[in-house]
C-alpha cells in the first residue's frame, strides 16, 4: 500500500528530527563539559604545589641576563648587591639567599650576590677616602669620611682595628706589626662597604691610637651599628683565619653581659661572615671553624667572653685573620694582594649579612 504523507505531517517530521539531533548534541556537549571540569578539577589538585610555591634554581655562576630568563620563568623575583672577588668572573652571581632547591612561594625575591671583579690598588686610589676629624677630637671619636653621606636608613658598620688597648699593643714576628696590619685592611674594609652604601665608622683615627676594648664597645652603641665587627692577628700554632663571637655572660667593672640577644645575633653574623670567605679565599688561607670568646686567651680568663663583646649591646663577632708568627700566612698577609683580598672577603660576608637581616 503507497501512504501519502501529508505537507502538514512532513513539518512535524522534520521538527521531530531536529529535536532529536539537538537533545543528542546537548548531551554530547553536556557530557564534554563534565569530562572538562572534571579533568580540570583532577589537574589543579595534582599541581596545586607547583602553583603555589617553587623551588629557587641555583644561580651562582649566571650573569643577569641569564638570572632574569630563568626567575620569569619560575615567577620569582631578585634584590642584587654587588662585591668583590679576585677570582671569579666579573658580571656573575658568586652567592645567593635562601641556598638552592629551598622551597619558597611564587613572588619571592631571591637575593644575589654579583661579582664586580677584585678592586685593585690603582682602583682604589682613583678615589682616594679622605678622612676629617672633628675640632674637639678626643681618644675615642669615630673617623668620618667626607666621600660618604648617610640616611636614617642606612646600614652601620663599626670597624675596630685591633690594638694598642688596655691589653696590650698587639702581637710582633717575622717582621710585621699586628696593630699596623689591622689598620691596613680595616681602611681597606670601610672604602669597600661604603661602595656598596654600608656607612663603616673606623673606631680608631689613627693606626697607634689607644682605646680600651669597653670603649671600642660603647662607639658601635652609640651608633647603633648594625655590626661590630674586630680585627685581629693571632700569634701561635694554627694556620689561616678564626671567627670568634660571645655566647654567655660575664662580669667585668660591676657590668654583667652581654644581653642573650647579643650572643644569638653574634653567633649568626659569624657563622655568615665565615661562609662568605671561604670560597673567596680559599687556596690562600685555611678557614677554620667558628669558636666562641673562651676559645682566645682573653676570653678564657674571663668567664668565655672577651671585653669587647662584655659590653657590646650589638650583634659582635673578632676575627683573627691569620698567624703572622707561621710563613705562609705572613707571605699573603704582608702582601698588598692579600690584604686586599682579606678585606674583599670580610666586605662579601658584611654584604650578605645585611641581605640576610633585611630579608633580601
């Protein structure tokens, strides 16, 4: 039999069909959008680490081209200082704050360390640091330099060339002065913190001026330095550099201290300074471990803490830079060369500390 399908009934045939094509692809992208949301879903919680936080990559040995390429891309930041150091390329990071694979948020600003190359002698008499004194200058008045203008916000440093004081003038061998060798890299070591706009006030004017240890303390009070920071030679059986920091109280003139704020900030600005210099001077000098005050002659006479750090109300940490009593120290510390690179060394450790106190 032939059936004969009316206009009327082909409309609603073909509207049937429609309907059905269109509830199938509303289905079909229904079920798209489940699958999505779902795999969305699954991706974020498996990289939800990654998002948030990231690993800081090992920059030392990168110039700053090659720093920006890789922190943009893992979405972090930087804050750089620049040092020192006679045998590294210049141009390239020689340290960085936190170490490598620390785990930090995304935004972070890492702080790095490039190298400026060493400073040598003709560099530093290209701009030569004039000293003035005050008209009323008494034993103890900090030496001011006219090429440096301070803030309120800049860092102090109190730099405090060892020797004459109420212990003694200082250790003699094999030809060198001790008191004339602390005051060597000390002048050294205010030119190069001043470049990197740390503001150093030298505690003595002159290489044979007398202050007592209790004053030398009081100046870095006074000006509420962020470091004090000594410089000795040592004289004995050992080899190459020591950092020394108080770590208790004693009793000295019916003063007992220091305060415990002052050990736990000591032990870390030396545990800092003497990381800094080994990789600088290594193959020149021997870093020995960090020891307390009871290690040194005069601190093991005194309850385990040297004078200085008695009544120092600052973060203090001694170093004794070498024995100028044994050869191969004498013959890099004599040398302009190796007091240079010592200042160098001590600058680069000063630098990180104030990155690490400043959370850069």
């Amino acid at each position: 039999m032939l059936y004969i399908f009316s206009d009327n009934e082909r409309v609603y045939m073909d509207n049937n069909k429609i309907i059905r094509i269109l509830i199938v692809l509303a289905s079909f992208i229904l079920s798209l959008g489940v699958f999505l949301v779902g795999w969305s879903y699954l991706h974020i919680i498996s990289y939800a680490p990654s998002i948030r936080n990231t690993r800081v990559p090992d920059m030392q040995g990168m110039n700053e081209r090659q720093v920006k390429d890789i922190l943009l891309d893992k979405g972090l930041n930087y804050n750089s200082a620049m040092s020192f150091d006679a045998y590294a390329p210049a141009g390239y990071v020689i340290r960085q704050n936190p170490e490598p694979q620390t785990l930090v948020p995304v935004g972070y600003r890492i702080g790095l360390l490039f190298n400026r190359g060493m400073m040598t002698p003709k560099a530093m008499q290209s701009t030569p640091i004039r000293l003035t004194f005050p008209e009323a200058f008494h034993e103890s008045a900090p030496i001011q330099s006219e090429a440096f203008h301070s803030s309120p916000s800049t860092p102090i440093v109190c730099d405090d060339p060892g020797h004459p004081s109420e212990t003694s003038s200082g250790a003699f061998s094999q030809g060198l002065s001790e008191m004339l060798l602390n005051w060597q890299v000390a002048v050294l070591l205010k030119a190069l913190l001043e470049r990197h706009g740390i503001y150093c006030i030298l505690i003595k004017s002159k290489e044979d001026q007398y202050v007592t240890n209790r004053e030398r303390a009081e100046i870095a009070n006074r000006e509420n330095a962020i470091l004090f920071v000594r410089l000795h030679c040592d004289d004995g059986s050992g080899s190459g550099y020591t950092w020394y920091y108080p770590n208790c109280s004693a009793t000295k003139d019916k003063v007992t201290a220091p305060s415990l704020i002052v050990p736990e900030g000591s032990r870390e600005v030396a545990t800092i300074l003497n990381n800094a210099m080994a990789p600088i001077l290594r193959g020149f000098l021997q870093s020995n471990p960090v020891r307390t005050d009871a290690f040194t002659a005069v601190g093991s006479k005194q309850v385990g803490v040297l004078t200085g750090s008695i009544f120092a109300k600052v973060p203090t940490a001694l170093i004794e830079m070498c024995f100028i009593n044994q050869k191969h120290d004498v013959n890099f510390i004599a040398s302009k060369k190796g007091q240079l690179l010592m200042a160098n060394a001590i600058a680069s450790g000063i630098v990180m500390y104030v990155m690490h106190r400043d959370g850069r």
